[in-house]
C-alpha cells in the first residue's frame, strides 16, 4: 500500500480523535425569519415573515468550544389568490460555537458554513391566465450570530443568515441579477435532549 493511501486511510481517524473525548447530543431548533435585501423588497417576500425547524447535534470539545452540524427548514409566503411568492431553503451547515465562560452555559458567538438548496417560486395571474416562475439553486450559506443558553439545554439565538442564490431575479418575467442573495435575519429557540 503506497504512503499517501495510507494517509488517506489513516487521517479520517486522527481527524476523529477528539470527537472521541467529546460530549454529543441531540437538538431541536425553531426558527422566525426576516427576509432581507433584495429577497425582501415589495416585489418579492415583501418583508414578510418566515418560519423555520432545524434539527442539530452539538458537539461539546469542553473549555466552551463546540461544533455543531445542522439540518435546517426555512419558509416564507407572501400573497394569495393570483399573486403568490414563496421561498423555502434546506440547508446543511456546520457551525462553530465559543461561549463566553468556560462551561456550556451563558453568552455564545457562533459561526457556520455550509450547502442549502432553495426553490422561489412566483405566480400571477392577469384575468383567465395564470404565469409562473419557479427557480430551486443549491450553493453555498453561512452564519454569524450571538445566542445565550440559559441552561444545558434551552437556548435563544440571532443570526444572520447569507444564501448565495447566483444569477437569479426573483420576479415575473424571469430575468438574472448577478448579485441575488437570499439573506435573512433568523431568531431560534433551541433545546437540547
């Protein structure tokens, strides 16, 4: 076996090793948006509200440091009857957590990088006819944001949230804009089992 398959063998495991030593567990997250930017403006989202549900597994290195990977749902909806805009984003991501105190208690920063996949999708409707748009991109996300756990278990949390959405307009006809980004600004109420 050559030395750099060996290594590549080899270094998920050392890679692994301080996961060994770590405390794991289970979480649930649920989430109120507001839409920002371009995503927000009155042609789109218009401001209105989303929700959200994640699921998390926090990962407690101890002396406050942490990782945690997480599974989040995000929805928006603004209109009915013949004009509809809605937005809904899955989204894969990795955050890194430093509390204040030494200890999984108190005032946290955290920041994350990850994948989501987002479908928009817009409908109006002029008399008899009804026209639509439907756009779903996967890219790149990250987070930055301050929470504070109350106790082991229950935490309160702001972010901001930035989705890179690529050459998309969001509106009816379908035109591009390079800079399209769905960004948000997200508060969580979290518990951990």
């Amino acid at each position: 076996m050559s030395p750099s398959t060996r290594m590549l063998l080899i270094a998920p495991l050392l890679a692994a090793a301080p996961l060994a030593a770590a405390e794991a567990g289970f979480g649930a997250q649920l989430h109120l948006a507001k839409p920002l930017g371009t995503f927000s403006d009155a042609r789109h989202l218009d401001n209105t509200l989303g929700w959200g549900l994640g699921l998390m597994v926090p990962v407690d290195f101890g002396a406050g440091q942490g990782l945690r990977p997480k599974l989040d749902y995000l929805s928006f909806r603004r209109g009915a009857g013949d004009q509809r805009y809605k937005a809904d984003a899955l989204l894969l991501m990795a955050d890194y957590t430093c509390f204040v105190a030494d200890e999984a208690e108190g005032g946290y920063v955290f920041a994350g990088l990850g994948l989501h996949s987002t479908r928009l999708d817009a409908t109006r409707g002029i008399g008899p006819l009804v026209t639509g748009a439907r756009h779903t991109h996967t890219g790149f996300a990250f987070n930055v944001g301050l929470g504070y756990a109350f106790t082991r278990n229950f935490t309160f949390e702001v972010k901001y949230l930035g989705m890179d959405m690529g050459r998309l307009a969001y509106t009816l006809p379908a035109t591009t804009d390079p800079s399209f980004m769905a960004n948000a600004i997200v508060g969580s109420l979290g518990y951990k089992f």
